[in-house]
C-alpha cells in the first residue's frame, strides 16, 4: 500500500527533530454543498533540523517513532 503524502505549512519547530505541519484540505458540506476548509496539525520528524515556520514542505508516513508522530518531512516546495 502507498503511503500518504500532504502538502502544508511548517508552525512550529520548537521541539528537537520535530516539525508542527499544518495541511488544509477542503471539503463539501453534505447538506449545503458548500466547500469549507478544514486544517490539521500533524508533528513530524525533521533530522537534520533544517525546516523552519513558515517553509512550505511535503511530509509523508511513516511508522510510529513515537506517541503523536507517524510522519517524516521528506522536501521542501
């Protein structure tokens, strides 16, 4: 199976080896068939500490490295 990749906004880099990414998605009202966005904060693992807020970065999943983070920043757009 293919893993998943998301587009976002990096917001936060406090953390060691770790990103905040935000990921918008839209989506369509059942009822009023208007879209909406929706946005998700996913934590990812950065290695090399090299992202930034504010970077535009592609993260992708991976295994479990610990209790929250199950992604890993694998470029930046």
């Amino acid at each position: 199976m293919p893993k998943k990749k998301l587009k976002g906004i990096v917001v936060s880099d406090a953390m060691d080896k770790t990103v905040v990414v935000s990921v918008d998605r839209y989506v369509k009202h059942a009822k009023y068939k208007k879209y909406f966005k929706k946005t998700k904060r996913y934590k990812a693992h950065d290695e090399k500490e090299q992202y930034n807020v504010g970077d535009k970065v592609v993260i992708q999943e991976c295994r479990p490295l610990s209790r929250e983070k199950s992604f890993e920043v694998i470029g930046k757009i």
